[in-house]
C-alpha cells in the first residue's frame, strides 16, 4: 500500500516543483496523510499488516483522489514535455564504466 503512495506523491510533487522526492515521510509533509505516519511507523517496526488489518475501500478513495491529482498536476505542469537526453545517457555511461 505504502508503494502506491509513494509513486503517486512522487509523480505529483515532481510535476509540481520538478524535483524528485521520494521519501515518503518527506512527501507526506506536503500532503497531509495522517494515517500514513501510522503506516509507516508500522513498516518500520516490522510489522506485517494482512489484508484484514487495512480499510481498503478507504485506502482505494485516496488513491484515486491522488490519481486525479496526479492528472491535475500533468495537466498544470511547467515541465518541458521533451529534455536533452544526452547528458544522462553519458552519466549512465560514465557510471557502467566505472564498475568495470
């Protein structure tokens, strides 16, 4: 469940300020998630959660509700729809040969 909030709030964040975030503490400073510091402290302790242990109807609203944010936010986007390509293509060059 944490995953699909992460991509989602990712997604959203980045097409509104055009930086990556990815952690999802961070992300949910923005977004206002109550229940996902809960989520969260429960990954972190190791608990398992089955699927009895979540709402999922409740967690399927706010999923699509960020899904429409996520559309909102492509739609308002300042973000070049087409970016020169070429200086990651020789970071990830530069990164393979630095393994060897």
């Amino acid at each position: 469940m944490l995953y699909a909030y992460r991509v989602l709030m990712t997604g959203i964040h980045l097409l509104r300020t055009g930086e990556v975030e990815a952690n999802l503490r961070r992300l949910n400073e923005h977004f206002g998630f109550g229940f996902l510091d809960e989520l969260i402290s429960r990954k972190v302790r190791g608990e398992n959660t089955s699927v009895g242990d979540l709402d999922w109807s409740f967690h399927e609203a706010r999923l699509d509700e960020l899904e429409a944010r996520l559309d909102e936010a492509f739609q308002e986007s300042k973000l070049p729809e087409d970016r020169d390509r070429k200086p990651v293509n020789e970071l990830l060059v530069w990164l393979r040969l630095a393994e060897r």
